[in-house]
C-alpha cells in the first residue's frame, strides 16, 4: 500500500481532468486557424478560457494559459521588468518565496543590473507587512506568494495589493500553492488600483488541483504592462506565442470548477487531519515542532521540524515504509540544501535541514494519517541515531 502526503508537489490526477482531456484532444485542429476544425478547436479553448477565469473572478481575456506556474511566475517577472519605467531598477522581493520567483529575479541581477530589495518574513512565515510598503517606493514591481509552499502560512494577499496600488507599483502575486486551498480572488483583490498598478499579474498551475502536470496560467489584468518572453505569434493578446494546449487548458478548467466546489467542506477535513496528525506527532516525538502559522495557513500542510534528524533521512526512511512525503529542502541538481525559507524564519541550519513537509489532500484518508504516526517515530529513532554516529568523532 502506497500512502501519498505529498499532495503541494502535485496532486493526482482527478478522473474528470483526464476525461476532458482526452475529449479535447480528440478535436482536430489548430486553434489559430480560421477554418472550420480550427474554430471547432477554439471554441473549446475559449470555453476553458472562461470557465477557469469564473474560479478566480476574472476577465476570460485576462486569463494567459501557460505550460505551468514556473512559466507564469518567469512571464510575470521578467515581463514586468521588462516592461518597466525608465529608472526604475529595483525589486521588491520577500524572504522564503519559491524558487521559480528567487531564481528570475537573480537573472535580471545577473544580466540586468537589477537591484533586490528583500522584505523579511515573520517568526511564522508570513510577509512582514510594514517591511514590504516601505520597500515599495519607486520599485520596478513587486512579487509575494499568497501562500508559503514549504511551511504553508498565508499573507495578507489583499493587504499586500492594496500596499501596492497605493504607491502605484505592479505586483504579481504566487498563489500556485494557494490554489484550491483558499479563496483566490483576483478582482477583490485587484480592486479599483490604478492602471498598471497594484495586483495585474497572478500564477496558477494545474496540477496542484488535480489538473495536468505541464499546464497552468498567468492572470494578467487588462491594464498590465507586461513584455512577452516567448515569440512567434500573437496568441493570447500577444503576452504567450504558440499554438495553444486545447486538451490542458479544458482539463485545467475542469480541475479548477472541482477544486473550488469542494473547497470549504475539504478545508474543514482536511485542517481536522493535520491538527490530529500535528498533536499526535509532537506528543509521539520529543523535541517536533510544527512551523509556519498555527492558524493561518493551508489546510493540509503540516511542516515538522524534528530537531537532530536530516529531513532527506527521515524521507527516505519513510519511503520504505511506502509513505511519501517531502522535505523542506530546495535540490539543487541533485545536492540537498537547506530550506532557505526555514533560515527566514530565523532558525539556524540545523534546523534548516531537519523538516519534513507533509501535505494532505482529497485522497488522503484517517488511515493515512494513521499509518505516519504509526512511522514516524520509528523512522525519527533511526534518524536521529544515524546523526549520532555520523557526528561522533571516528
């Protein structure tokens, strides 16, 4: 028996997703093409187009289809680079966002000169406000995620675009991890903010609700000041050339419509499961802490730090056990690292290397949860001995 609990890295599959995707990929045609099998094609695209862009509150024009949430988060943030003010060099950039956000940022440092300014996060895990309005002034544009994706607490999303629209700089909001877990509303949001100002840009991404790996889309508001980074086309109002994925845009919009059906009675299940998995965890385990916030976070994420046990050790450990989870650690080309967003909070690298991050989600099961609990000290006593003997002196 397989148990999954690692549902922020991709989430299964949903049946409806994969008959819709396989419906629309039965339709011949290019949706570009002004032909019959063509506009057949387009029809269905458009469809998706405004089915996902009623899950978020927003226009279907606004709605950029893109080949997931790392291609939305580098379309935002280089293309409102790109897009910016003559002298306007600086980024406002939070501690602990994801990678896909940290690494195009360093990109424009490295190629284009820009200037970071970082905004620390709270003891929790969430986006200092004060710290991210004064950084604000003047910036080329801002980003922050609507929720951490390692610890799992929620910032003030609404706060934060208001911050923005008042000192009249862009903001692209990550709420790939957000997603089908809480509101995500990108016309409340966004508000009366000025043009070009305040919330224009917002990633998602399919396959954290259920939808397909290799799909995902940039909210993009129609005042926006947003340079393409892919050419060849004017597909989707000239921001993403290509002839567009029918089939992923229509199993997209599906997934979406459930997820956000089923949100409020899953949080409720879900938040109940982790608080039993949480109290039972530092109850079986001396020493485990649960970080980020208590309250205000995903309803499914559960992240433990087990102090004096290697976060990769406790996964692998797990793994033999067939429970899947996750660390908090970034892998970078194969190397294990410690979790920056863990440093954020201002815990030293032990602690940075010693997290394991469950999430739950719409298979997992009472049984489930019983079945880690029923591991996990096990796997911590092994852990924990293994760094022993690798610290003890030879």
């Amino acid at each position: 028996m397989y148990i999954y609990l690692d549902h922020a890295a991709s989430s299964p599959l949903r049946p409806e997703a994969r008959e819709a995707w396989l419906e629309a990929a039965a339709t011949t045609g290019n949706a570009s093409s002004v032909h019959g099998g063509g506009q057949a094609a387009r029809r269905v695209l458009e469809d998706a187009r405004e089915r996902l862009a009623a899950v978020v509150d927003a226009d279907p024009i606004e709605v950029v289809f893109t080949s997931g949430g790392t291609e939305a988060v580098n379309l935002a943030v280089k293309g409102l680079w790109a897009a910016r003010a003559a002298g306007q060099d600086a980024v406002v950039l939070p501690d602990g966002e994801h990678h896909a956000t940290i690494d195009s940022v360093a990109a424009l440092v490295d190629a284009q000169h820009a200037e970071v300014r970082p905004v620390r996060l709270t003891a929790l895990g969430a986006i200092d406000p004060e710290d991210f309005a004064s950084a604000l002034g003047g910036a080329a544009f801002a980003t922050a995620l609507v929720a951490n994706n390692e610890v799992g607490t929620l910032s003030d999303a609404a706060g934060l675009a208001a911050d923005a629209a008042s000192a009249e700089v862009p903001l692209h909001l990550d709420a790939v991890a957000a997603f089908g877990q809480v509101p995500v509303d990108f016309r409340r949001w966004r508000g009366d903010a000025p043009a070009g100002a305040g919330l224009v840009a917002m990633s998602i991404s399919a396959h954290k609700v259920g939808g397909p790996v290799g799909t995902g889309a940039l909210i993009s508001a129609r005042s926006a000041r947003i340079g393409a980074q892919m050419h060849g086309g004017a597909q989707q109002r000239g921001l993403r050339a290509g002839t567009q994925d029918i089939a992923g845009a229509a199993a997209f919009a599906v997934a979406a419509e459930l997820a956000a059906a089923e949100r409020e009675t899953e949080a409720v299940r879900l938040g109940a499961l982790r608080d039993r998995l949480v109290t039972q965890a530092c109850a079986a385990v001396p020493g485990l802490e649960l970080l980020g916030d208590p309250v205000h976070r995903i309803p499914g994420n559960a992240h433990l730090l087990v102090p004096g046990a290697l976060g990769e050790t406790l996964l692998f450990l797990l793994d033999t056990r067939g429970i899947a989870v996750s660390t908090g650690s970034a892998c970078q080309a194969g190397i294990p690292e410690p979790s920056h967003v863990v440093r954020a909070l201002g815990r030293d690298e032990d602690a940075a290397r010693s997290v394991l991050r469950i999430t739950l989600g719409r298979t997992t099961t009472s049984d489930d949860v019983d079945a880690f609990l029923e591991a996990l000290p096990w796997a911590v006593e092994r852990a924990r001995a293994a760094g022993a003997r690798a610290a003890s002196p030879s």
